[in-house]
C-alpha cells in the first residue's frame, strides 16, 4: 500500500477508503493501483510513499557455454 497526505482544507469522506473520514494533514494509505489518481491532485493531496513495485525484477538468464 501507498501512502499519501490530504493537504485539503477541510475534512472529506473517502467512499474508495470505506467511507472514512479524512483530516487535513493526516497520512492514509491508498492501494498501489490507485496512487496517481491521488497525487493528480495537488491541492488535495501529496505523495509520502510510493507504490512498491508488485513484483522484483527478474535478472536475464544467463547463459552456459554451449546452449543453442
């Protein structure tokens, strides 16, 4: 899950949270899908954390001599 601050004025309901009730200044965490959808949104929120990527990178294969 990522994180993000509500840098709003006022209190707002979040349905996509269960309907909670935010607070300006608070940190929530948001699913990782969704993280641009809040931070498109500068003057109600910002990014604290980053999604984490979903799955580690996989390094090449690597070679032995003789495979075709």
């Amino acid at each position: 899950m990522a994180k993000v601050r509500y840098v709003g004025a006022e209190p707002v309901t979040v349905p996509e949270l269960g309907g909670r009730l935010v607070v300006p200044d608070e940190v929530v965490e948001v699913p990782d899908a969704r993280y641009d959808g809040y931070v498109c949104q500068p003057p109600n929120w910002e990014g604290v954390e980053e999604p984490k990527e979903s799955a580690p990178k996989r390094a090449a294969a690597k070679t032995v001599k003789g495979d075709v």
